[in-house]
C-alpha cells in the first residue's frame, strides 16, 4: 500500500462525502409531499378493507338470524323443521 493509497481515504474524502449527502430543502420538500400522499393511500386502503369486512360480517350476521334452524336436533339441516315419527 502506497502513501497515494492513504491519501485518497483521508479526512478529506470523508468530508467532500459528507458534503455530497447533505439533503437539500427541496429534496425534504419533495420527500414530505411524497409520505403524505402515501400516508393518505394507505389510510384510504385501510378504510376501504375495514367498510368491505363489516359490511360482510353484517350481511353473515343477518342471513344466520333469518335462517337460523327450526329444529331442536343439532345434526338437522339448517332450515328443516323437526319432523318425530308419531303420525
């Protein structure tokens, strides 16, 4: 390794790649503009699932109401009405 090798990783490349890091208000500007609008995306998504899910959960939630079974026999088809063997 040569003394030109040690002088190209000095403290002066650190700092000239600091310098190049740096970010610049538009850029923040940009980047602020840019989350929110995906901030805003994700929450319309979010309120978009959650009104899909309870609108079906209600609609499962009103069809067991309505058709829940008429018979006292666990194993009978939903629906069928208790049908005994005295005739």
């Amino acid at each position: 390794m040569s003394d030109h090798d040690l002088e190209n990783h000095g403290p002066r490349q650190a700092t000239a790649t600091l310098e190049s890091m740096k970010i610049e208000p538009q850029e923040l500007q940009f980047f602020d503009d840019e989350d929110r609008v995906a901030g805003q995306a994700i929450g319309k998504l979010l309120c978009f699932f959650f009104v899909i899910l309870l609108t079906l959960m209600a609609s499962v939630t009103a069809w067991s109401v309505y058709n829940d079974s008429r018979s006292d026999d666990p194993q009978a088809d939903v629906g069928s009405a208790y049908h005994t063997d005295e005739h």
